[in-house]
C-alpha cells in the first residue's frame, strides 16, 4: 500500500510541475517556467506539451539555442508538431531567412490548410524576399481564414502603402487598430492623417 501511494505522489508532483510551469509561463515567469518543465520532463523526457512550452520559454529570454533544441525534440516524437514547426519558421524570419521559412510554411499548409499563422508568416516572409504578389495573396488568405488576425491586415496595410494605395492601407490599418494591434496606431498617425 505504501509504495502505491508512493508512485501516486510521484504521478501527482510530476503533473503538479506542469501546471507550475505553465502558470509561471503565464505570469511571465520564464526561468521559473523553465524550472518545472525541466522536472516534468526529468520524468518523462519526451512530454511533447512541456518540451514546446519549455521551447517557448527559453524563447521568451532569447535563448534561441535551447528553444530550437526542445522544438525539433517535439518534432522527433511528433513530426506534424505544427506549433513548433511555425516556432521554427519563427527563429528562420528572425535570422533573416525568409525562403526557409515560406518552405516551412508551405509544408505547414500542406497539412493544415486553414492556418492563419502560417499564412501570416509566410506572406511576411514573401515580402521581405520582394515577392510582393505572394506577400498579398497570403495576407488575403489570412485574412479569409480568420477575419480577426489583426497582424494581418496590419502587414497588409504597409505592403498597400508600398504599392502606393494608401486610401486602402489606412482601411487596414483602422481595422487593425479595432483588433488591438498597437503598431497600427503608429501606422495610422504616420501614413493617415
């Protein structure tokens, strides 16, 4: 009977941790996140939801390095992980590698064709290559999929004033702002009134 309850209060710590974790995550609280998904996973070393949370803290102290190391971990145990196949896509557009990441992007839409995030990344990514018609269409199908990604009509917006519609842009932009995106604010002020 002992050694049950043993094994139950190590189940029960073990899943305790998890939640520490993600409530530190949420708070903020990234080393301590980090912290609890580290004893998680000293139990259960290929825990995919602590592995990508854990990737997502390292990543908010911008520890690049070990967030990468936990998303292709993820991708080891579960190679359609889309979340961190687009954490990846991510690190690639910080690093200024944007057709590595419309590769990753295009492969996330293989599978999941509906993903706004996706399509987001990947028109960002077409734009900054100068592929301006792509850039477009992505925010467009962005846009279809979830009319309330502000990013999107964001990002839409500047690409309209580089194409020299501004009446347009600015539409995007109030929209944008609607949708609580700060960065359209400053948008607005400077190409707008």
């Amino acid at each position: 009977m002992g050694v049950i309850l043993g094994i139950t209060g190590l189940w029960g710590c073990k899943d305790e941790s998890v939640y520490i974790g993600d409530g530190f995550f949420n708070q903020g609280n990234y080393e301590k996140a980090i912290e609890a998904y580290t004893n998680y996973l000293e139990l259960n070393p290929n825990n995919i939801k602590s592995l990508y949370n854990r990737g997502r803290a390292y990543e908010e102290l911008g520890n690049y390095e070990l967030a990468l190391a936990d998303f292709n971990k993820v991708l080891e145990n579960d190679p359609n992980h889309v979340q961190s196949r687009l954490s990846i896509a991510n690190n690639l557009y910080r690093n200024k590698l944007y057709m590595d990441v419309i590769y990753v992007c295009d492969n996330v839409l293989e599978t999941h064709s509906q993903n706004t995030d996706a399509f987001l990344l990947r028109g960002k990514s077409h734009q900054k290559a100068g592929h301006i018609n792509q850039a477009m269409d992505d925010y467009n199908a962005a846009i279809a999929v979830n009319n309330e990604k502000g990013e999107a009509y964001f990002y839409r917006g500047l690409l309209k004033i580089y194409l020299g519609r501004k009446q347009s842009a600015c539409s995007d932009f109030k929209i944008a702002e609607s949708l609580d995106i700060k960065t359209a604010v400053k948008a607005l002020k400077n190409y707008c009134r």
